[in-house]
C-alpha cells in the first residue's frame, strides 16, 4: 500500500543505507561502491536531502571509500568503534574514523552482541565516544524472537535507554536502526504490519521522552518493495541484497517517491549530527 510521505516517518528525511559486512575483498569493496555511487549520482533529486544515502564498507576500504566519495551525496559509515582513544590493541578510536570522513558508526549490531560478547555497558561507552567524536552513531537494537509487537517495543526502548544511560539529549543525536534478530539473515523481512506496529509504539514511548523525530529505520533481511509498505518508518537499512547496485537504486527510487512533498532540508546532516 502506498503511504503518504507523512505516514511514512516524522521524520523530515528517509535514510537509505547499507552495509557490506565481511562480505566482499578490497578490490571488489571498491569496484562495488563505484557502482552504487554511480546510483546515487544518477539521481540528481538526491541532491535536495529528503533521501539521504549511507554506505558502511570494511574497515580497510575507509580511506579509499572517503576519496572516492568526496563531493557525493552517499555518506560513509562504519560498522563499529572503540570507545576510546589509547592502549586498546585491535581496536579503531571514532575520533580516528571522523578523521578518515566517517560520518556514521554502527554500534551494537546482533552479531556482535552475540559472538564478540558485547554488553550494554560497552555499547553505551560507544555510544558516547561516537558522539564525543562528533560521529552519528547507528544503534542497532531488536528483539531476540518473534511475538507481539508490544513487547518487542519494549524491548528496543530499554536498549535505546541503556546505551544512553538515559541522556534522551544523547538519544536525540542518534540513527536507530530496528532489526529484529529472528530476520537478520533470514529469506524475507519481518512483514511490513509488524515492523509498522512495532516503530509505532517505540515512537510513542520515544515522544514521551522527549525525541518523538528520532530517526528509526529498519533492517533484517530488509529489500526492494518493502519502504512503501512501511509506516512511521525513517529508511531502510539494507545487507545483501543491495550487494547488487541496482537493488540501492530502486529503493533509492521508492525512497524519493515516498519523499515528495518533504521540505528540502541539509543533506549533509545525519540526525542532528553536523558535518
């Protein structure tokens, strides 16, 4: 069903991203993103900020994705941090990404809540060093199972406060990016009616903390077809099957329709995070 751009998100803008994981070697990153920029710049109504494209490759990509994308609509991200500068061996320091032109940071992925043990007391280190760093940070939450969209709602709220440790001003700068776990990696998304009852409660509880705007995308298993059956939701958050540029473009293209009619607005901004 075809919402209208206010159903859509309370949101002035759509987010259109995508991460790459481990999936693709350094040439391949490279060729890949040369592709999806091509997409981007094609689609020159971009240009006005009502859909703003992220891409988040690997680590080794950064600096050559910076200078590929300089000038670009397609903002970088990438797909974690530290949470601080200094004798943290193995770790990248957010301050050090910002450097690099980073402008987004996934914090808190499934995965790495997971398999690399990552607990909300680190995610909430992150999330400060992120912002600190001048840095967006992606807060990737969601529930572990399939059930009812209330409880799931509630959920993703007690994570979205605990990385904050309650600072909503804090939460008023971030990208939350809802992937419930049971979908990440699955055949097809969580249907659209659940994903829209779901943002609408979390946004409920969000205003009542005081950041009713909080950008809130979804990702798992998200694809081509899905945005313009969503309500209430800011973007899409896309894994393998934009691995395939043409695939960004047409969510790009639904993104836009969606769009029409949204004031023009800074492309250059994320959230409330400046350039």
């Amino acid at each position: 069903m075809q919402q209208s751009p206010g159903s859509q998100t309370s949101n002035t803008r759509i987010l259109v991203g995508v991460s790459t994981k481990m999936y693709l070697g350094y040439r391949d990153s490279l060729d890949w993103l040369e592709r999806l920029q091509h997409e981007v710049d094609t689609r020159p109504a971009l240009a006005a900020g009502r859909v703003v494209p992220f891409v988040i490759p690997s680590f080794p990509v950064l600096p050559a994705a910076a200078r590929l994308l300089a000038g670009s609509p397609l903002l970088l991200g990438a797909q974690n941090c530290g949470w601080a500068d200094g004798p943290w061996t193995g770790e990248v320091a957010p301050s050090m990404l910002a450097e690099l032109g980073v402008r987004l940071v996934e914090i808190g992925h499934a995965e790495r809540r997971r398999h690399f043990n990552e607990d909300d007391a680190m995610i909430t280190r992150k999330v400060r060093a992120a912002d600190d760093a001048g840095l967006a940070a992606l807060l990737c939450v969601g529930e572990r199972d399939g059930g009812q969209p209330a409880a799931a709602a509630d959920f993703v709220y007690r994570q979205i406060e605990s990385a904050v440790d309650g600072d909503w001003d804090l939460a008023g700068r971030l990208v939350v990016a809802y992937e419930p776990v049971w979908a990440i990696g699955a055949a097809e998304p969580a249907a659209a009616a659940y994903v829209s009852d779901v943002v609408r409660r979390l946004r409920d509880q969000l205003t009542a903390a005081g950041v009713p705007g909080l950008p809130v995308i979804y990702g798992g298993s998200a694809k081509p077809g899905l945005l313009p059956d969503l309500e209430g939701v800011s973007g899409l958050f896309l894994g393998r099957f934009a691995h395939d540029p043409v695939n960004f473009g047409t969510v790009l293209d639904e993104a836009l329709v969606l769009a029409e009619g949204l004031p023009a607005t800074d492309p250059a901004t994320v959230g409330h995070v400046q350039p």
